[in-house]
C-alpha cells in the first residue's frame, strides 16, 4: 500500500490557509452535527516517526470543540497495563456516542512493537491482528466512526527530520516514565519494518475501517488531506444514521439452516435438581476446598494468571452466597466481586461490553462477576433493550471478547446457578416474610419470574452458543444451597489445579 | 497514643462467631441506611505489617453488598502516579456519595514511605502531613465520614508472625510492579519507626478524623472492634444528617471584622480596558511570542515542572480564542485543554473538587482550564447552587487545594479576562447575527449578563482573597482582542522563563 504513493504532493502556505479558513469552520459545524447525531468517532494516527504526527494532530484539533474530543497518546504499556490483556487499555478508551477520540499511535504501534519479534515467527503478531480486527468489527458494528490514516514519508526524508530534532534537542515525549531501551522500535529502523508495516495496513485495510495513506512530506499537503478525509467520512456517516432506517424495518435474515435436534435440545431440562449434600459432609468439604483455593490465589499469583468467574442464574438461585463461600478465605488484595446492574446512562452511551472492562483483573488477579454481558442475550434481548441484530451478533462478539481475554492468559469459568419454579417461589417468599432480607425482592423478580420460559430458552441458547474450550459454561444444580456451593468451590478449585499445574510440567 | 496499649486483649471463636451473627446483618442493614442517606464512608487501615489488615478487612466486607463499597489497595505509586501530586491518587478515589471506600494502606503508609528520610529533617513529612490534615478536613466538612485504624501489634509477635508467612511461602501483594527496593519500609522495621508512626497518629488526630487503635494481636478482637466502631460511626453520622437541620437556619456568623476599605475597594473598576495593540505589532509579537512558548514546553517537559494555566471571565471575554492562540504551536502531547461545564450528576455525588481532578497534568505536561473551580464562589454562590456555609469556606479551600498543587512543582496562572458591558452586548449581538456562531449564545448567557453586579463583586472577592504567591490572579484587560491575547501569551512566557532559569542558577 506504501509502494506508488506520490510523495511529492505538496500544498503552498497560502493555498493552505485559504483553504483552511473555509474547511476549519466546516469541520466545526460537522463535529457539532456528529454530536447531536450520537455518533461515535475514532481517529487513528500512525506513521513514521518524525512524519509529523503530533504536528498534523494539532492542526487538527484547533478548529474543535474541546468538549467533544479525547485526545490519547499511546506511549508504551505502564507495569499495570502489562498486566491486562493486550487490547484493555485502547477498548477502555472508546469515545461516548458524539465524541471524538483521537489517537496519537494506537493498537497498531503497539502491535508491531510489543508483538513482533524480528527473531521469531510472526505468530504472536498474526494473532493480535485478529484481535484488533474483532475490536474494530465490533464497533463499527455499534456504528462506531472509525478512521486510521499512515503518515507516509520518504527515508531520507527521516533522516533529515530526525538530524534537525536532534540538533534542536527536542526530547520525545513518547515513553516519559518508560525506562526499558531494549525493545524493537520500528519508528528507527526504515528498511526493516517497512514490509510489517506493509503486512500489518494489508491485513486491517476493510471497507468498515479502511487506512487512509496520508503523503506527509509536506505538512500542509498532509493536514489538508486529513481535514478532508475526516469531513467526508463524518458526512457519510451522517447520511447512513439520518436516513430512513430501512434496514431496521427488514426482518433479520436468519440463516434459515435446519435446526439439529442434538444441539436444539434443553441442556436445562436435562439437569438433575434432586442432588444435594448432607450438613456434615458440607462443612467438612466447605473448609478443605476454601483452604486449597486459599493457597492457590497464591499460585495464581506467582505464575501471573487472570481469572475470571462468571455468574449467571435464576433470581434467588444464590448466587450472592455462593460468591461469599468463595471469597471467604480470600486475600481481598487479589479479589474483587463485581455486581452487575442496569446501565447507567454514561455506561449505554458505549458498546454494551465496555462496561465490563473496569473489572478486567491483572495477571495474577481474580474477578468475581455477579451478572455479566450475557445481560445482552437474557434481559436485552428478552425485554427488547436491544434490536435483533444486535443479540443476534452478540453471542459471536462474546465469544471473540472471551478469546481475547483467554489469549492474554486468563482463566475463564462460567457458572449458571439453576433452580426449579418451585424452589424459587418457596425462596422469594421467604425472603418477603424477613424483613432483614425483604429489601432484596423487588417487583422485576417477579417480573422475570413470570417469563420463565422465554429465560430458559435463551439460556439454553447461550450454554448451546458460548460454552467454549477457553471458557466453559458449568451448570450448576442449586435447588440444595450446599451441593450449589461446594460443586462451584470444587469445580474452581480443580480447574485452578490442573491449570496451573499443566503449566510448568506438573510441579 | 501506642504506649497504653493492652496487646492481651483477645476474643475466643464461639463468642466472636455468636457476636458475628448478631453484627454482620446490623451492618449490612446501616450500609444500606447510609447508601439511602447519601452519606460518604471513608475507612482507612493502617498499622503494622503482618498485623492482619488484609484478613482484617476481608471479614469486614463480607457482610456488604458489593455493590456499594469500593476496595482500594495502596501499594508503591506508578510511575505516571509519581508524576502527579502526592494526594492525587488518593483525592480521585474518594467515594460517591453513599458509597464505601475502603482503603488497605493509605496516604499514611506513602506520606511515611515517601516522604520520611531518617537521614534528613522531618520538613517533607511535616508538609504533607499538613496537606492530608487540609485533605481530610474539605472532606469531613462536606460531610464525609472517615473512619482510621491502626492496627497494632508487639515486635515479637510481628517476627513470630512475618516467619510464619515466610515459612508457607506467601507472597507479598505489595508492590506487584514495583521493582525499586531502594526505599526505605517502616513495615519492617519497628523500634526505628515506632517514634515516626506516634508523630504521624498524634498530628493527624483530630475531631473529625479520629484514629481508633485496634489491638490486633488477636484476630477475633480486632474484626469486632473493627466493626462496632464501624457500626457506631454510622450511626452517630445518620443521626447528625437526619437531625432537624437547626445548623442551617441559623445565619452564617460572619466574623463581623470591619472592612479595611483598600482591601474591599474593587480592583475590577480600576483596570483600564481602554488598552490595546495595532495590528502589525500583534501579528509579530505573537509569531514570536508562540515560538517561545513551544520551546519553553519542551523545557517544563525537561524540568518535569506542571503547568495549570485557569481561565475565567465575562461570558464571551474570548476565553476560547485566547486558550488557541496560547497552544496554536505547542505539543499536542504537551498540553491539554480541558473545559468545565456544570457538573453531571455523578460529579455532584462527589466533593465539589473531585471533578477538576482528572485534568490536572503530570509533571512535565500543561493543562489550561477553560473555567474552573472558582465556579463555586461564582455562578454557585450566585445561583444558590450551594449553601452559604459552603461557599464562605470555599475560599480557604481553594487556596489549600492550589497550594498542594503547588507544593508538588506546578507553577499556576490563573486569568481573570475582564470586559465592559457595553462589549459583551455587541459581541452578543454579533454571534446572534452570525449563524456560524449563534450557536454559542445560550439564554444562559443573556442572564448571567442581567446579573452582572453580583458577578463582578463575586469576583472581586476571588481576586482579594484567592490570589496568592503560589498562584497569583492576572486580570487581562479584553475590551480589544488582540491585547488581550498577548497580554496571557506575554505573561506566560514570561512567567515560564523566570521560573525556569532561576531552578538552575540561571543557565
């Protein structure tokens, strides 16, 4: 893509300037259009090093409203960011439907810097690729605005710029607290990265989020180019948001293939709610099991692994005491329950998984979800929160934002607490009668519980759609409070020990 | 306040469990109360390592609901946090309204870790240590609650207890990223900071913030002390805000001191707004007053100093204008523009000054505030969008705030761009016309113009008494654009290059 660009295009001051005093106020009024519109914007800036980035940046950004943009600089990852997985800290940053956030380097910089190793096979690199790819698939699937431009200058062009930073002692701003200089920099070395660079604009160029190669030789050419390429994509997308929404009005095209009746059938129906475990035998396992996960969050630690426990189930399966049989023995300095409510109105204002990552842990960390973006395909979808399009696609998404997160090495386990209508009526009312727990029943239980089937159904879909090799789903029979919580505390514990135990040959 | 201490205390576990069952549902039950009350709870642990704080606050937060309580563990700052203020990390986590922030370590811990020198004098810890007093004090003044723990436990049982941990190989969570072991760790050693810890206790107890020592030899003790102490708290705190407010029907006593006329004599009325500068001389002095700038950035970047620059003034003083000629040639990786609005909903739940926090620059980095936290001796004084209690001690704390900002390098401006009525109604008037721009006038602004007595007394008391030598008021005459504007850019630089050269003997 690098190969014909014509790097002698240039623009005259004077030509620029006049051109700018009609296409600033322009660009302006566009960007109030795109904020009243909810519309989503993210531009990426990359380029060589010395290609004028920050200069094209903040010519960009003079005619804006400072209220709408976010202005990010991606320096190399912090020690806590090395700790998240790869794409955390760009996914974090998304803008607020209006927003504009810009991106001075981005995902691909770090890509090619912290995953390519010229030494070694670009596996590691391949891999991030496809993760950057569902990360752009997916919002611009949420109608997200996306637009990366390459500032492309010459060798020796490089060269030169960088002779005169040197001479003028200008320092880099990028990597201020970073100490470690033994990393690749492809921003130096020309020859060497020019074919990943290449491979890397290739195999992320799709019409949804195409690059855009900017001639950066000359700084007038390149910020009027920027300038417009912006504006026309903004009006583009104003056209598709603002015209009469007859794709929303087309019934979803199923695939229409012939259901299976294996894969149809009721996973829950299946289960055996009559399992249960006697007091003694409870208190016994209770202690042992706390005591062995105790010293596995140790071993978590030490080996820099992440999990994550995910809990899902009927209102008043028991997943709160569930959750606290766990944690009990815990050191909190290395757990966090995470409860899952309704959206905010900041939080609807972002792609539905963006809300989720706040409680992404650390390498070595361990987070509790207490509800989780399965929310998309139970209640949004059941109570029409979403359109069909969108759960439709939400059980890929999921499943790619899972991979993502077992790449980086977290652990991932599921968990759907089930319990018969009966169980959980005799539960609800007890609660009713307490009046120390009578807070905790709430007119949407009964709500829910009044759509039993429709919930059944579309947990059958989700164990039948999302249970994965990376992140299984565990059903777990919870009409017996005590045989639900020592099934979870086992199956953790067990999990933890053959996992981590695999991983450096069974010591 | 560790001398008396009785270390034999102790609780056995069938009394501890049979107090428990009694307590935990209490707890969780004034959680809630506090929640519905809107009352903020800050709970600080301190105390020896190894003296069971984390298990301490693990069977502390088992009974709450997880979705009202925030758990922060307080380990070695990160790199980009050591290049904030000292209070930075910590003033950002304070609690919404109603929530629980649970602090495992704290600003004591790092005023000790960070500032304490054995080998020098106590200045640096003196200082801060007056800061966290300003800190918690804003804080229990806006009606949080904070609670501090120090547990306590003897030097033979610390050695018992920190070979034992050796032994079972556990590690330790501090510090995970943290590679620097250069620092001194009053953990460790005990007789050598035993006197430090005493000071610390002694000069940061007050009324308001007391310390509760928790003998913490026996773990049964010290949760049931942690809780009730917890649980009456509350308490008194619900009582003190359900209590027929008497406090604010009863006239704000002013100190009732006779006004010393010159120091009451508007400084407004005295500033010549007939002052201004022809076109030829702007257009040079500002090339060369924007060329000088762009280097001294990269000098503050050099020197790791902070810059806030604050802007406030008449509604259409040219803030705007002025703030994009001040970075028309700077580093967008340099500076950031951030613009104050009236606060959303969850910036209300928060201390009036949680909100400007986010902006404040790293060392090196500048950030111009297009309005700022002087609304509140503004448009909320004005607007009785706050009480007169809180806005009559705003001004003490404003000065506190930006004397801590201070204290940690950051050199601050602050503008106050002052135009005549008669200027403000044609600028009005020729936004209206200019439909590129109308959209910039609001009705709100034709009503702050109705109210512009108050307004200019408002901010004739800001001038007297928040100017200071740490962060002096610069009132720019901006009847005529252009002067306006190279008054700021000529102030700033010049500012800059004294304070910058005088930090090295003038190289």
């Amino acid at each position: 893509m690098l190969e014909n660009v014509d790097l002698t295009r240039n623009l005259g001051d004077d030509e620029y300037k006049k051109n700018m005093k009609i296409l600033e106020p322009e660009l302006g009024e566009l960007q109030r259009k795109a904020w009243e519109l909810k519309i989503p914007i993210i531009l990426v800036f990359e380029g060589w090093h010395a290609s004028g980035i920050a200069e094209s940046i903040n010519r960009f950004i003079l005619p804006l409203d400072p209220r709408g943009y976010y202005y990010h600089t991606i320096n190399a990852p912090s020690p806590s960011e090395l700790l998240k997985p790869f794409l955390w800290r760009f996914w974090t940053k998304i803008p607020v439907r209006g927003g504009v956030a810009i991106f001075d380097r981005s995902w691909y910089s770090r890509a090619v810097t912290d995953k390519y190793r010229p030494e070694k096979s670009e596996e590691e690199l391949d891999k991030c690729l496809d993760e950057i790819n569902y990360f752009e698939r997916q919002l611009t699937d949420d109608k997200y605005l996306i637009i990366k431009f390459f500032l492309h200058i010459g060798k020796k062009d490089q060269k030169e710029r960088l002779r005169k930073l040197r001479k003028n002692d200008i320092p880099l701003i990028v990597d201020e607290y970073e100490t470690r200089c033994d990393k690749p920099d492809f921003i130096h070395e020309y020859d060497k990265y020019l074919p990943i660079i290449e491979k890397v604009l290739k195999k992320t160029s799709f019409p949804n989020a195409p690059w855009t190669i900017v001639e950066a030789s000359d700084q007038n050419f390149a910020s009027a180019k920027i300038i417009t390429t912006v504006m026309e994509a903004i009006k583009d997308q104003i056209e598709i948001v603002t015209r009469i929404p007859a794709r929303d009005t087309i019934k979803y095209l199923d695939n229409g293939s012939p259901k299976i009746p294996e894969l149809t059938a009721s996973v829950l129906e299946k289960v055996d709610l009559s399992k249960c475990l006697g007091p003694e035998e409870y208190k016994e396992a209770l202690k042992d099991y706390q005591h062995r996960l105790c010293e596995l969050q140790y071993e978590l630690f030490r080996k820099k692994r992440p999990l994550i426990l995910a809990f899902e189930g009927w209102d008043a399966a028991g997943k709160g005491g569930n959750i606290r049989r766990l944690v009990k023995e815990l050191n909190p300095r290395l757990y966090r329950v995470v409860p899952t409510g309704s959206p905010n109105d900041f939080e609807k204002a972002h792609h539905y998984l963006w809300r989720f990552l706040d409680g992404i842990p650390r390498a070595g960390h361990i987070t509790i979800y207490d509800r989780t973006w399965y929310g998309r395909v139970m209640v949004e979808k059941i109570e029409n929160l979403c359109s069909e399009e969108e759960w439709k696609r939400a059980y890929r998404e999921i499943n790619e934002f899972e991979e993502i997160l077992a790449n980086s090495g977290a652990i991932i386990l599921k968990f759907w607490l089930h319990i018969d209508m009966e169980t959980q009526l005799k539960r609800f009312k007890s609660r009713e009668e307490d009046p120390a727990r009578s807070w905790k029943i709430t007119p949407e239980d009964w709500r829910n519980r009044s759509k039993w089937e429709e919930y059944g159904e579309a947990v059958d879909e989700i164990l039948r759609r999302t249970s994965t090799s990376y992140a299984p789903w565990i059903v777990v029979e919870a009409n017996d409070k005590r045989y639900s919580r020592m099934k979870v505390l086992k199956t953790v514990v067990e999990a933890l020990e053959k996992e981590l135990n695999n991983n450096d040959g069974g010591s």
